[in-house]
C-alpha cells in the first residue's frame, strides 16, 4: 500500500502543477518519503486548502547546480529564483510528480476534522491511510 503525505505549496506553483507547466518540486529539506507516496497538496493561504493529489515518481538529490541543470527545466521557477532559494544551502532535492489530479477543494477546516490540530506542514506531513481515505471521500475529482 502507498504511503500519503500533505506538502505545503504555495497557491502559483500549485495551478503550475495542475496546469502540467511544473512537473518537480524542488526542496530545500529532505522530507521522509519514498517514490510512489501519494502527496496531497495543500495551497497555502489565501486558498488554504487540499486542492490537488499527485504520486512522487522520482526523487532526485543533489546540489544546486545538480538540481538545476538536470531538472529546473521543469521546476516551474526562474532560475534566479531557484538561486535565491537555495542560497547558502549545498544540497537539495528534486520529486518529480505524475498522476497529478485536480480535487474540490477540501479546505483546513475540514482538515481540522480528519485530525484534531491540524496545521499545514512547513514541509510534508505524513498521513495515515484512514486520513487518506478522508481526503479521498471528501473530495469528488474534477
């Protein structure tokens, strides 16, 4: 069974990722997670909901310079934002998503239901299978 996790991306890289323009979410911190997690997206304030599920197909680490040249053709960031980004750190990494699908909205106070004290991860946040499955229910795909 596939693990599932919420990752936190801000509202512009997220329609990027449903549009298909972005296909790698690059990260400063390593977060515990294997290829085939299910990552359900969560856009931060002013929209502040599960917008989005998508499966982590690779993940690449690496320096920068690594990063960039092998995937920022598809990182949906100018390349003097994603220097800016990593500025003084020497590794990264790179999760390349696929199976990208667009939910209803399900927003945080609903997310407060699945799980008393729910706060949007800085990161990712593993969830549980049942908390997967609530998310799953919840929204209807568009």
């Amino acid at each position: 069974m596939s693990e599932n996790a919420i990752i936190s991306i801000r509202p512009k890289f997220v329609q990027a990722i449903v549009s298909g323009v972005k296909t790698v979410e690059v990260r400063r911190r390593i977060p515990p997670i294997e290829v085939g997690t299910n990552l359900w997206i969560y856009a931060t304030l002013p929209i502040g909901a599960v917008v989005a599920v998508a499966v982590a197909a690779q993940i690449f680490r690496g320096s920068p310079d690594e990063l960039w040249s092998s995937h920022g053709h598809n990182a949906g960031i100018a390349k003097e934002d994603f220097d800016s980004y990593f500025q003084g750190t020497s590794a990264g990494i790179g999760i390349e998503l696929a199976l990208v699908r667009e939910i209803f909205p399900v927003p945080i106070k609903h997310l407060r239901s699945m799980r008393v004290g729910f706060n949007p991860p800085q990161v990712i946040a593993k969830i549980t299978s049942a908390e997967a499955r609530f998310l799953e229910d919840f929204s209807r795909f568009v």
